[in-house]
C-alpha cells in the first residue's frame, strides 16, 4: 500500500475504493472518513467528530481513537495527521505529508516517550493551562520510571497546534512511542482519556480513560498520573519484548535479549523457563558485564523459581551473590533494588535488609506495580501483615489488568491467612493459582487455607496433587526454607499442611 493511499469514496453508496480496490469498513470509521474527507482543506476537533459522527450522543474519545487507529491501519500510518491538542487532517495523494519528519536524535537504547499536549473538548480555551498542567505532572512522573526515556515537554510541546502524523513527531523527537490524550467536560464532571501509540505506526499499545470533577482535580490528577505509569511500565514492557523476538538473531545485543528473558523471569512456571531465561541472560552479559537489568532479571528468575518450587531454595540462593552486588553498585533504580531486595529477604535471611531495600525502590518509584508487589511480599515475610495487603491493594488499583497479579493476589492470601481470615485467604488463593497455575507456593498455602477452612477434603486433593509434583518438600523441609518470620504463622501453616498430608520429611 502506498504511504498516503488514494481514496474514493462514495457516501450515497457507503463504498469505499483504496487505491482502486473496494474495501470493507466499519460504519463509524467510515463516518469519520467521509467527515475528515469533506474537510480535507482544514484541522477537525476531535470534539467537532465526536458531535458529527455520534449525532450528539454522549460518547468518550476513546472511540473515536479507535477509529482513527482503523484508518490508519487501512490507509497507511500517515494519511491521517494528529494535530497534537486539537485533532485531525486528512493528508491526500495530492498534497504532501504535513510536518515531514526531520532528522531528529537517534533512538535510546531503553524504551522512549514523548507526551503530547492533550486536546482540549471541554469548550473552554481558558483551560488550557489546566490540561496542560495535568500533562507537565504526567509527563514528569513517567520521567522517575529508570526504565523509560521520557522526552522533556518543552520539545513534546513544541508539536502544540501543528498538523504532524505521530511518525514524524517520533522521528523528529527520536522516541518510539507517543502519548496523547484529550478532556471533556459536562457540567462538572471531567472525563480524560489517556492512548499510548507506536510512533512508527500509530498502533494503539494501551489506552484508559479516568472520570472526576472539577472540585476534586488535584486528586483527579495524581489518580491520571499513578494509573498510566503503572500501566505503561509493563506495557512497555512487554512491547519491546515483542520487538526483540521479532529481530533476525544476528542481530540481537544484550539488551534484546534481556527484553526476550523479561516475560520468562515475571512468571517462572517450569524448569524449562527457568533454565531458558538464565541462558538467554547469561547470553546478554557475555556480551555486556555490567547491564545491571540483566543481572537484576537472574536475580529475579531464581526468585520466581523457588517460589514456583522449579528448583530448590538452595539452588535458588546461588544468586545471592549477585544481588549484594547489584545493592552495592545501583541504588537509584527501583526495579533492580526491588529484585535484589526481594532475593535478600526470600532466600537470602535478611528481612531487615530486603525491606529497607523495598522502601528505596517504593521512595524512588511509588507507582511500579512490580514494586509494590515485591515490597508486599517482603512486608508479609516480616509479619506486616497490613503494611503488606497496603501495597498489594495499591497494585491492583494502579493496574488492575496487568498480567501478573497472581503473583499479587497470592501474596495477599498469605496475608489473610497471617491474620486468621481463612476464607478469605482460599478465595485470594484460588484466584491465583488460576491465574498462574505452575507457582507452587499458592498451591502450598491454598491447601493450608482448605484444611484451616473446615474443607479438608478439597485440602487433601490440592496437597496430594502438589506432593507428586515435588515430593521434596516435606513439613521439615517447609521449616528449613520459609521466610515466614511470624512463629504463629509458622505453626498454623504447619499445622494445616500436616493434615492435609504433607508428610514430616
């Protein structure tokens, strides 16, 4: 397909003709089509869409992003241009693409970001300053995220009123994905929707919307801000994870293979990952010693691995080594910290340590959902119980979609049952194991739970199917290897897992 695709349209007919060849199209992308075509000489609102296409229903504007990503796909990335806080231009065969990308800087090596002005559809142009200081406190929050490359807004801004496709404003800035957004207003109530796009093709990645009122915009704000830096995180992620494996293999360095490793490390579900994951970082550091992520995911997969009782707690602690020294060398990266400061506190016998560790990453970083969701775990080790289900509860509520809550809710059911909330902890625990059948450690403390419960019978049939999968871990071998500090806990979690069957070791 050509990068600016010729169109006929026929809005009698409802026919659409790309490039000569007839094309099936949704009946709103085809609406929004036929508006942008019919004022193909001018910028159209958003606003000025939403009231043509809709006929004056209350919609939100992520369904008219939705559309506009469809037509992108179908016309080419830059036939429709983004005019960063306003909305958008048809660009024709027969004129030029607006704002032809200049030769920016090239791309970092971590994952780079630019923040759009948001458009303004409240109908009030003395807001402006409003939403545009929403975006600064956006824009500087994903700025302490170690992990992503955010560009400054006094550049982002520079877009504000200008008629670019997301392409150039990527190249022109050298970042690879693009935040934009826009608020609408009625009566007082504020609705904003936040859209995370590849710049190259204006792929939708991710996208959220957030309802409050103007009485309540500074809370409002800092809800918009915690949300979509937790959600971005992993949806970075992820995304150049994809990116990664997507690469010919000669090509790849040490940090596309530590972007294939990062899913394998996040869930541990089989020796086989485990074992995949440390070859393709051991890979990563041969060819760089002193990537820091990379040596902070091993840490991590010997974590995730002992938990998921792939291997034992003393192969495990082999990466303890490692993680002293990434807390010698990297204080100022919360990921790093959380993993080496998880590894001391699990497997290393150093709570005190693995907390005051957590509390830096929490401090440096207070809205990675991999954070809490270590320092969660690590506050449950030391029996703080109710510090622990704080930050668990603050990781669903930032990112209540993001792949790895089992994890999360894992760790909260051992909190309920820490405090003698047994049925609670079985319903947490069961959520979790189906969200991550293979971690042996929810499939140990839910029959626990069961037997506590009053449901021995659906205790014995968990505990009999975790004892065949590791035979190893007997109550003797339990009491050697739990970082539990808690002697109460301890005992009741024995208690249950002896009745359930667990045998003595």
């Amino acid at each position: 397909m050509l990068e600016i695709a010729t169109l006929d349209i026929d809005p009698a007919a409802r026919d659409l003709r790309v490039n000569g060849s007839l094309v099936a199209i949704g009946a709103r992308a085809f609406d929004v089509l036929v508006h942008l075509h019919t004022h193909s000489d001018r910028v159209v609102s958003k606003q000025e869409l939403l009231e043509e296409v809709w006929g004056g229903l209350t919609v939100e504007e992520g369904n008219l992003t939705v559309q506009i990503s469809a037509l992108r796909k179908l016309l080419g990335a830059k036939a429709i241009a983004t005019v960063p806080g306003i909305g958008y231009k048809l660009v024709t065969a027969s004129e030029p693409a607006h704002g032809t990308a200049q030769a920016g800087p090239p791309l970092p090596v971590k994952p780079s970001l630019a923040v759009l002005p948001f458009a303004n559809l409240t109908g009030r142009s003395g807001q402006d300053y409003l939403i545009d200081g929403i975006v600064a406190d956006l824009a500087g929050a994903l700025n302490r995220v170690s992990g992503i490359f955010v560009v400054s807004t006094t550049s982002s801004f520079a877009f504000k009123g200008r008629v670019v496709s997301l392409a150039d404003v990527g190249a022109s800035l050298g970042v690879r994905y693009i935040l934009e957004g826009s608020i609408q207003q009625a009566g007082e109530t504020l609705r904003i929707t936040v859209q995370l796009s590849e710049a190259e093709n204006g792929r939708t990645i991710w996208s959220d919307r957030f309802t409050g009122t103007t009485a309540d915009i500074f809370n409002l704000q800092d809800i918009i801000s915690e949300k979509t830096v937790a959600a971005i995180e992993p949806s970075l992620l992820f995304e150049e994870s994809r990116r990664a494996r997507a690469k010919p293999t000669e090509s790849l360095q040490a940090y596309d293979l530590t972007l294939q490793a990062a899913p394998l490390v996040l869930r541990v579900s089989s020796l086989a990952d485990f074992r995949q994951a440390v070859e393709i970082l051991d890979r990563a550091l041969a060819l760089d010693p002193d990537y820091a992520l990379a040596k902070a995911l091993k840490v991590r997969a010997h974590v995730m691995a002992a938990g998921s009782r792939a291997i034992t707690h003393a192969e495990g602690a082999r990466a303890i080594p490692l993680a002293r020294e990434l807390l010698d060398t990297h204080q100022s990266d919360p990921l790093v910290l959380a993993y080496a400061g998880h590894m001391m506190a699990y497997l290393g016998d150093e709570p005190a340590m693995g907390l005051q560790t957590l509390e830096t990453a929490k401090s440096l970083n207070p809205n990675s959902v991999l954070v809490r969701v270590s320092s969660g775990w690590i506050n449950a080790y030391a029996g703080r119980y109710t510090e622990a289900i704080a930050d668990f509860e603050h990781a669903y509520r930032i990112n209540p979609l993001d792949p790895n809550l089992g994890h999360c809710r894992s760790g909260h059911g051992f909190c309920l049952f820490g405090l003698k909330d047994y049925a609670g902890a079985v319903s947490l625990l069961e959520k979790a194991l189906a969200d991550d059948p293979g971690f042996g450690t929810t499939e140990q403390a839910l029959g626990a739970a069961y037997e506590l419960a009053g449901r021995p019978l659906e205790a014995q049939r968990v505990i009999a199917r975790y004892v065949k999968a590791h035979p190893g871990n007997t109550i003797s071998y339990y009491l050697r290897t739990t970082p539990f500090r808690d002697e109460d806990f301890r005992m009741r979690m024995v208690a249950g897992l002896r009745a359930a069957g667990i045998p003595e070791g």
